[in-house]
C-alpha cells in the first residue's frame, strides 16, 4: 500500500501504474499528445453504410479493442445499448468501454459484464443498479473514475486509446458532419463527443435524422468521422433533462442557496465582467435567482457563465446579466435550444472546458463555481462517487476540475442528508482534494478553508455564521450520531483516478 | 533520373526522399497522424506577453527550427516581415519556414535568405521578386512547393513538423481564442491558420486587436494557442483583395465565361443541390454571372459554394441561390464580413477543405469547379507555377486539390497571352495531371479530356467549338509561333510535391 497526499491507501499495483495523488497541480507537465490512424477517404468512397453491425464490421472491431460514447443524451440514451447489443450478438468479447458517463437506462451493461462482453470501465460515474453491480464486485477489473477534464487528459495523452467511437450524432450528413441542435433528439452541446472524435482512430456516427450535405453548424466535422450509420431513434429527448433540473421550494436548500449567494456577492470575485458555473440540482439552481437579484440591484453583469448548462443561465443570458455561455453539455432542452439560436452561447469541447493538461481550459479563467457534495470531511475532502452505503452511485463529473482552477469554488451540502451525517470525519471516498474547496456552504452555515486567509479577511463582517468543519461535523453527528464505518472487502472495484491521472482513492467491493 | 508517370525527370536523389508521382489516388494509404508537444497551462498563468520578442524567447526559437504563418492578408500582411525581422535581430540562423503562401509584400525575405536567417522554404507559391530570385537560384535547398490540401496533408502526416506558428490574428482574447471576422484587419476565414494551430507544437497568437475573455466565434481555440502578443498593427485589410477580384469587360475573357458557363450549365452536375467552386480571376468572376442568369432561368439552386470565396458568391448566397458558403479564405472584404454574419456561411480548415489523407475533404463532394491556367499542354497537364521564362512567379493553390476531386474540372484559360501561346506541347512545370483535368476551354472553343468520355457523349450537341488539345496548340501556334525552349540551368530551385507528397515536378534555375 501507498499513502497519497489526502490520506488514502492505494495498492501497490495500481499505485506503481498510475501514480498516487500529491498536490493539485504538481503533476501536470509537458508532453507528447497522442495521435491516431487516419484511413482517407477518396472521393466517391461512400461513409452512409446500411446497418450497425455493417459499421462494426467495417471498423474490424475486434476481442480486446476499446470503444467509446458519449452521455449526452443522459437518461434518454439509445446509442450505448444498441452497440452493446449488436457486438455481443457478433460474438466479440473483452471490450473496453469508456463512455463520458454511464445512465440508469444502461443497465444492460451489467449482462454485458457478466458475459464477458465488456471486461474494462472507465466512466465519469456509475449509477443506481450498475453501481451497486460494480460495488458487489462483478468485475475482474476496477472501473476507473475520471472527471470530464480528467478523461479529457487521459485521452489526449493516450491513457485512454479509443479504437473506435460510436457517437449518437443527433444530426449529421453522409459524410459525417455533425451537430445536435437539429435532428429528432437534439441534446444540444457535444462538449464531450469531440474529444472522442478528435483522437478516435476511427468513428462511427450513428443518427436518427440525416441530412443534406452539408449539415451545418458543424459541431463533429467530417474529417473526424469514418462512418454513418442511420438508425431508428437515438435516444429519448425527455430524458436528457430527467433528474436534473429543478427548481427547489425545500426551506433547507433555499437557505443554503441563500449562503451561497451572499458568500459569492461579497467575495472580491462578485465585480463587473465576472464568471460563473452553477451546476445543478435545486440549491444551485436557487443560486442563479439570487445571484440574478444581486447582480441588477449593484448593475453588474457577468462575462461568461459556463460548464453544462441549465435553462437558468439561459435566462440570465437572455436578460442580458451574462454576455456570453460557454457551453460543454446541456441540461434541458432550452439549453439545447439556446445553442442553436443564440450566437453568444458557444459549444466548447470537454478538453477546452476542463483538461489540466490542455494549452488551458476556460475553468482556467473561472471565478465562481458552486459545487455539491454526497460527503464532505473535516479536511473539506469531497465525495460525490460513494453513497453512505459504500456503494458507488454517483459521478466525478467536473467537480475536482472546477473546484482546482476556479477562483472561488463553494460546495453547497445540507448537513444531514435523510438520517445519515453530510460532514464526516473522513469521507468514504475522495474524489476533490480539500486544497481545491474554498468555502462549504451548509444550512447552518458556511466554513472558510483555513488556506484561505484571504477569504477569512474579504468576509470577517458576512453576514452568515462561520464555523470551522469541526463545528459542523459536530453539529451534524448531534443530531443525527456517528455514521457507522462502512464494512469494505478485500477487492478494488473502482480507481478514482485526480485529473492528473494519478490515483486519489480505491474503492473496494462492499 | 527518375521519370514520373507525367514524364518528368525528377533527380534521384529527391526521387528518392519523396518518391515520384504514379496516379491521383495511388499513394493515398491508411498513416499514423502526427502528434505535438503540449506545454499545459495552469490556473494564474498568463499567455499575454509584452512583446513579440519576448514571445521568440518564451518559445526556445533556435538555429534549425521551422517556423510557420498564414496568408490570409496576402497583399495586406505586415506579420511575416516582422516576425522575421524579429528573429534577424536575435541572430537566430538557419529557419525553415512554412507559410501557406508568400506575397509580393514579402520581399524582404530575399534578405533573410542571403543572410542565412532563411534556409528552407514550402510554400503553395513565390511571387515576382522572391520568384525570381528563387528562380535565379539564390537558395542552397530547393523551395518545396505544395497545394493547400497537399500542405494540410504535410503537416497532419508530419512532413512539416511546425515548431512554432506565428499566426497573425485579426482579433484575439488573451487567452489566445482567435477569430478572423472581429478586428482592425478582419481577413475572414482563417481556414489555413487554423491547422498550424492544430499541429504546431507552439503558437504565438498576434494580434492588433486585442478581445475581453472570452473572445468568440471561435477559430483557433485557447487550447491550440501558447502564447498572445499585441502589436499595433497586423495587416492592411486593403491588401487582402489587391490584385484578384475584378469584373472583367475584357470580351477574350467574357467568351471563355459563356463557354464555361455553357459546359456546366449543360453537363450532368447541373441541377438542383448542385455544387461549385469559381475561384478568382475575371473569367472565372464572368461565369458566376452567367451561372446565376441559368440558375434563376432553370430554378435550380446549389447546396453549396466552396472555397476561396468571393463577393460573387456571397451575393448569389444572398439571392438563394446558393444554400450554404463553405469558407477556407476570403479574397475580399464582404465576404469576411459575410463569414461574420451570415449563419449559413461556414469556415472550414485546409484538411477539411482539401486534404486528400484526411478522413473526407469537401472536394471530394464537389461537383463543378473552374480553374485557370499559366499554360496547359496536349496531354491536358496544367501549369500555374512558372512563367513563359521558366521563371516561378505563381502558386500552386488548391488546382491539384480540386481538379483530381470534383466531377468536373474546367480549366479556363485565352489560348494565347501577349505574345505567348497558352496550349503548348509540353508545359514548362506541371503542377497538376491531365488526368485530373476534364475539359479546357478557351475563347475559341473548348477541349474534353478524351478520358471522359461520359462529358463527350454528354457535350455531343453542345453548341460550343470543340477541338482536341492537339488542335488548340496549332491554333494557339498559328498564331504567335512555338514558343521558344527555355534555358534551363542545372540546379534545381523548387521541387513542387503532388498533393499526396509525391514530386510531380522539379524546377531549375534560370
């Protein structure tokens, strides 16, 4: 076992293959950008083929080969099933797969697993029933967890060699130029599939609406894709938006958004031409009402809002309090919109959004985020992977990218969550070191970084009471006692992977 | 010796580097994409520097590099001349440099030659001065001369390893995201900038007009950018459109118009979602009218226009008759501002454009382009390089690129200039196959390759003079004589690369 620099253990194997976490940015250092086969496509060569297996075939997809997708269609994905489907139909094992993240809907993938189709995860998260699957061990080998900057880096730096992408294409012509706001399942942003098409060594797009040559704007263009396939339906338009936009009437997240804002109002950051990302989940979505009022009440606007984005910063858009959205994926479907309508809302890819490794990610140039947490420890580590349970349910998403490189980075968290403690002593499972959290934001109240001296003085007079972690940790076992400590196995079942590829933590099975 | 399949003698020992042209699309193969050093950027970093010179320093530039920039100013650009002078003054010695054009404006460049700051050149051309004292052999290595597809494909396969581009950018934030359309010096498309952006190991973004964060649309993305330089003035946007675009009232070239126009208007390609690309030139301008005349007459529209793109184009864009603009450089004032506003005209890069080893380029779907001509010979070859005295004084282009990929290529060209046949027996310089070249016309008739012998079945009532090229040459002969044979020296000056990196050709000094 190794010990990383927030405490973790890590077995030696996977300590001595990805290295373990030492310091946020000490990690990040020049280097040779991966390359892939490019096969020409001369003219007359046609990329339309007539069926998916036909496109399987094409690619030579073999045992062992790695694929990827994208999550942009959320909970209303068709793409990643009816690929999976298809290859364990042609008798092809040991796959790799690494999707942007994994849905509900792909619960397939654990029959998949279970088969010996799929043999290799790596994955922003794991949720609900493939994560308890994950968690009960069903896999020889762990599933590596990476945030969107994270799997960004991996696949520029060839940690993650994508032999073939199969990319939901919510519109594209025949030769493969590609956007999604237009076609049937208009998901918006494909932030996160441009990467996959830009280093893939071959790509094949799968639409539902395919259209005249050129298909315009061109978000995925034709010189990063092999082949197209047309198919029935790609996914469900409704589910993109499922489970994730709200707006809250809960009192206890409406005073946590309510700290949130008066934090971020009275922060040195909360000037003319500043920036934001909000995330979502109901508390964070309160925020942009607030931070809306403080913005017209002092006349400020802000130069850019970012990161997936929500129907709320449309809003702020469109009332002219932020000038420009720079958008990686969408929300719900006015965002997705919006992209298509609005030329101040832009579509960046999750490398321009968020890679530690990139000539620089606009989270670079970030001065707020507001962040959520399944756990936070008195150390302001994160957890937003592991239930209390130990079982792995949730997903690093940006959350150690943004929280490393903004200015100002809030984790927003009721202290209790049901009967079970939010602020622990130690939390089950880092996914963002607590050198990258500035500001905990709880019901009660909020808790500064110590390592940020110059915080303690800008809010010394806030409005808010200030606790050190301590304080709330004990204010939330008062209430509600001591989380029990979780009865971990002996197997490693996921690889938290920082953004700079080194190790953060292992999960074991449960 | 080596003879090429077009019959030109290429010195073995060049044969050997690059191998020797066989057919169009018999070297293109499955490659391994060149890849780049990426010096990451973290939060608090700046990008923005204080001086050109400093940017030189910051990058390393030593004795052996190769540097690059782009000629979206053509006439116009200052930032060549000063990047180089920079260097000069450092004593940097022995550069390569790999513009994707020279213009008369770059004279100065015969200084850095002599001085030894300049020791290898690629470029599409090299015009009057630095031609000819190319052409008068003032350099130790030969000028390797490429197309714009062939220079996309030099630098994607690695043939070109850029150290550091020096892009000059109409407007840029400080974090180094680039457009064309904003800014003092808004040259539009920054189509053939943007793959040195990609492929560079360092980019020096410069620019006069300098943007607040972030800067959009986007080009040139932060992420392919290293550094920013802001400098009074990068280019004078009169310069872009000197010397290519008039009307032409010349009836020699309004003849070849209605010829031209007659070929397409009444081949198979012309109808509805029809395709095209014009170029510059007075012929070429003419046809766009009679085009338009038999477009509106017919009620036909085209999908899409492709190229270096004109006003012409725009205003039938304007007009509907022309659905979509696809844009990799502006040869005049509107149609860079139309790139900024119109949201169904398109910026594209140099491999999406023309490349013939990328996954697709748009010539491969481009039915009819027109093409010009310093000579054609009886075997249809067409030179664009060198002038009646052997002397280089033009650029390759895209006129290999879009000849061997569209289903029609004309060349256009008046059988005789001053006093010099145009239709010869063997062209000085061949740049781009007869194979790739489907019909010739001049103002007394037209000539179809005989390898087409679909257009000859097709054109069999087509009430325009046809004769062979055999024919066209006595005319052209008759009339002004044959033209006398140049006196060649014995050094080669410039090897001129087909598309695919073969050597097509070699010229030596005179």
């Amino acid at each position: 076992m190794v010990k990383n620099n927030v405490g973790k253990e890590i077995p030696k194997e996977f300590a001595d293959q990805y290295g373990v976490f030492d310091e946020q940015f000490s990690n990040v250092k020049p280097f040779e950008e991966a390359s892939r086969k490019i096969n020409p496509v001369k003219p007359g060569d046609e990329k339309l083929l007539g069926s998916l297996r036909e496109a399987i075939e094409k690619t030579g997809l073999e045992d062992g080969m790695t694929i990827s997708f994208h999550h942009h269609f959320r909970e209303g994905d068709y793409v990643i099933n009816m690929v999976l489907d298809e290859i364990a139909k042609m008798g092809i094992k040991d796959i790799s797969i690494a999707p942007s993240s994994l849905a509900n809907v792909h619960e397939p993938v654990i029959d998949h697993i279970k088969n010996g189709v799929i043999t290799n995860i790596t994955s922003s998260g794991l949720r609900d029933k493939i994560g308890a699957a994950i968690s009960e061990g069903i896999m020889e080998n762990p599933v590596v967890i990476r945030s969107h900057g994270g799997r960004a880096r991996a696949i520029a730096s060839g940690d993650i060699k994508i032999d073939v992408a199969f990319l939901g294409a919510p519109s594209s012509d025949a030769y493969g130029n590609i956007n999604g706001t237009k076609g049937k399942a208009n998901c918006g942003s494909l932030g996160y599939a441009m990467i996959d098409a830009k280093y893939a060594d071959q790509v094949v797009a799968i639409t539902d609406s395919l259209m005249p040559y050129p298909n315009a704007p061109i978000s995925i263009p034709q010189t990063d894709v092999d082949f197209v396939v047309e198919v029935d339906e790609i996914g469900d338009p409704e589910g993109i938006a499922s489970g994730a936009t709200r707006f809250t009437q809960d009192p206890k997240e409406l005073l946590i958004a309510e700290y949130a804002a008066e934090v971020i109002t009275n922060s040195p950051y909360f000037k003319e031409g500043w920036s934001f990302q909000t995330g979502t989940g109901g508390a964070a979505l309160a925020v942009s009402r607030y931070l809306r009022r403080a913005m017209i009440d002092k006349d400020i606007t802000a130069s850019f809002a970012l990161g997936g984005i929500t129907n709320a910063m449309v809003e702020l858009h469109k009332e002219g309090l932020v000038d420009k959205i720079i958008d990686v994926q969408d929300f719900d479907k006015n965002s997705a919109i919006s992209l298509g309508e609005n030329e101040n809302h832009y579509e960046i890819d999750a490398e321009f959004y968020a890679s530690p490794f990139s000539k620089s990610s606009a989270i670079n140039q970030l001065d707020v985020c507001i962040l959520s947490a399944l756990e936070i420890d008195t150390d302001y580590n994160v957890n937003v992977l592991t239930g209390s349970d130990g079982v792995i349910r949730g997903a690093s998403g940006g959350h150690s990218d943004t929280s490393a490189a903004s200015k100002l980075s809030l984790v927003i968290s009721p202290l209790i969550r049901g009967r079970i403690a939010t602020v622990v002593d130690e939390v089950n499972t880092v996914v963002t070191p607590g050198d990258s959290v500035d500001v905990v934001v709880t019901e009660v109240g909020i808790s500064i970084n110590p390592n940020r001296e110059d915080l303690i003085e800008a809010f010394k007079d806030l409005d808010v009471p200030q606790f050190t972690m301590d304080e709330l940790r004990d204010q939330a076992y008062e209430v509600v006692g001591q989380p029990k400590a979780i009865e971990y196995g002996e197997k490693p079942v996921a690889l938290v992977e920082y953004r700079d590829g080194t190790l953060i933590d292992v999960v074991n099975n449960v």
